[in-house]
C-alpha cells in the first residue's frame, strides 16, 4: 500500500478500513439516528465542548462545502466580514463570500506570512461584523497564531469564523477562548476518516442570531441542525463515512486525543525535517512557525517537481505539489494518517535514492 504524504485523504487505520463494511443502511431507520447522534457528540468530546452551548452539523462533502456552509450560513445579511488571507484557503473564503455576494474586505498577506495582529486591528472597522481566517494554511504549513488576533476580536466583541479543516483534531483549538462562533473541518484530515463527510461545529447562539437569511438549499447550517437534532437529515448522508468517522473518532479518543495526537505529529516532523536537513532539503519556514500536520521544503537543487514526485512515488510514497506560485520551488509533506515512524526513516532512503539518481 502507498504511504499518503499529501494533506488528506490518509492512510487508514486497519479498524476504520473495518468500520466500512458494517451492514448497508438507510439514512431515515433508527440506527442512522443513533450513529449520527454519536458521530455529533464524539465531535463536540475532542475539545470538550458542552452540547447546550455548541452543536456539531455533518455534511456530505468535502472541507470546502463545511467552509462554505459556515461562512453563508453564519454571517446575516446585514453582516460583513473581515477575510484574514495568507495562503490559498484564506483565498478561499473570500472567493466564497464573493460568489455568495456576501459584504466582506480582505486583509491580504503573501502566501505564508505571518498575520500581524496591529493590522487585524486596524482593519476591525465599526461595520465588520465577523472575522473569517484560516487555522493551519495548508498552502505552506504555517500554523496562524490565534490568541493575540482573537483578544483583538473578543474587545470589539467580534466572533470569528475558523477553517479548522487541516488542524481540528491535532493543534489546540480554543473555541471560547477564541471567541469562535464556528470552525469548519473535515473527516479525512487530522481525525484519519475517509473523505465523503465534513462538519461544522457551531455556537447555538450564532445560529440562532443568524436565523432568516438563507443563501443556499443544500449548504444551510440551520436547515441541518434543525433536522439533525430531531435525529434527521435533510439529505442523504454518506453513510459509509459516518461508520469510518464514528470508528477513526473512537481511536482517536483511545490514542489520547488532539493532544497526543500533536505530540505524534511533532515527533514524527521534527524526524523528517531533521532526516531531509542531512540530505540538504531546507524547509520553506522555520519549525515554530509551522503547524505539525504539514511541512513546505524547497525542492532540492536543480530538481523538478515531478521527478521528485515520480521517483518517490515508484517506491512507494505519494508527495504534494505547491500551489500557485510555488508549484516550482517547493513540495509539501503532511503526516496525517495510519503510518509509522518507521515508514518516514524508509521515505528519507526513499528521498536520498531519488536525489542520488
Ligand atoms: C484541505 C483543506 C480544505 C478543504 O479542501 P477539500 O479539498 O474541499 O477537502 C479547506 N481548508 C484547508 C485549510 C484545508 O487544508
């Protein structure tokens, strides 16, 4: 089997590759209400949240549908929304809010900057109603810095609107702390699911104030938690992927949750960035800057992308491309996933074979 370097999907557990073949079900029986009741409690348990404040809403599709099922759902139509970008999420948003004709004003870094928290002052005008900004920017592994930006918020009483996608079930997430009204994540990332389900966890509240304005048949938050917490769904759910998300949570809780799984992350990077440093890889920024989900590296000198790609790939790993305007200069490695410390030593054979080639 190849080992998935990308950021998601992953490498499954062999239990959750199990959890898939439970017996075939309809989403409108009483077992589907059950598993769906539990996959929404698991969800709120990884942070700890109580479930008279925050409610957890499931949807079929990608990262980019619960993105997008926050940001139309949970800004009124007389919202407006500060878009914090420094990478290709973070554009992300602000492409949605456009679509959707949703008032919203940009601060823009280059991809992988550091967010400078004086600037999200400055641009917190009386009329910005929220704050949408990107938890780990996958685009280059930086890990956004959230405490002094959400102090910033909390004093003008702003509430933020997180892309937790590439960091809900590994990095710390602190959701009163932050001020949050929502965070947007994914099955198949940090939580080892399959791809097919991704969710919202939301502030009922923010619900609640958001109420009246809808933008979107399929991708309204209100509609799903209203359905789902009388044991219902207004569309049919993926429900393969609800008994891998159910499973991948269960290991997830038992491994020792976001905690342990960041600890696992860190150890097994701090591993790779040691490992390619000796084959003189450098990586796009430094180890404190960087989420422990995913890692940039400037290509190795004189090497393209793909031959890089293809010669790792043949011996059996699958790296990721940089986007835009780094797709020549870097590669992206996640460590997300059912792998093994022992499986990063062999990729970094992997890499100095292809290198000496
Ligand atoms: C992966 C990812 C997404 C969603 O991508 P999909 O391809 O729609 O699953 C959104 N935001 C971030 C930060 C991501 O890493």
């Amino acid at each position: 089997m190849e080992i998935l370097l990308n950021p998601g999907p992953v490498n499954l557990s062999e239990r959750v590759r199990q959890a898939l073949l439970k017996p075939d079900l309809c989403h409108r029986e009483e077992e589907f209400t059950i598993l769906q009741n539990d996959i929404r409690n698991k969800l709120l348990d990884v942070y700890n949240l109580s479930a008279e404040e925050w409610t957890a809403v499931l949807i079929t599709g990608s990262g980019t549908s619960a993105m997008e099922a926050m940001l139309i759902s949970l800004v009124p139509a007389e919202g407006r929304v500060l878009i914090i970008e420094n990478g290709v999420y973070g554009e992300r948003l602000s492409r949605i809010a456009e679509i959707y004709n949703i008032s919203y004003e940009t601060l823009h870094y280059d991809w992988g900057e550091e967010i400078q928290p004086q600037d999200v002052e400055k641009s917190l005008t009386n009329d910005i109603s929220h704050v949408a900004l990107v938890h780990h920017e996958t685009t280059t592994g930086r890990l956004n810095i959230l405490d002094p930006i959400a102090a910033i918020c909390r004093s003008g009483n702003i509430p933020i609107l997180l892309d937790g996608v590439s960091s809900f079930g590994a990095e710390a997430v602190q959701f009163d702390e932050w001020n949050l009204h929502a965070c947007a994540a994914t099955a198949n990332k940090c939580l080892h699911g399959i791809p097919g389900t991704s969710f919202v966890i939301c502030k009922r509240g923010a619900l609640q104030s958001s109420a009246g304005s809808q933008r979107s048949l399929y991708l309204d938050l209100h509609t799903y938690v209203e359905q789902q917490d009388h044991g219902g769904t207004p569309f049919t759910q993926s429900v393969q992927s609800f008994y891998a998300l159910d499973e991948a949570l269960n290991e997830h809780r038992e491994d020792g949750g976001p905690a342990a799984r960041r600890e696992l992350y860190r150890r097994r990077m701090a591993l790779l960035r040691r490992g390619l440093e000796k084959l003189g890889i450098r990586a796009l920024l430094p180890e404190n800057a960087c989420s422990c989900v995913l890692n940039s590296f400037h290509l190795p000198d004189k090497m393209e992308y793909g031959l890089l790609h293809d010669g790792l790939k043949s011996r059996g790993f699958v790296i990721y491309a940089g986007q835009g305007g780094l797709v020549k200069s870097i590669f992206r490695i996640s460590l997300m996933g059912a792998i093994s410390d022992d499986d990063i030593l062999r990729f970094l054979t992997a890499v100095e074979e292809v290198i000496r080639e």
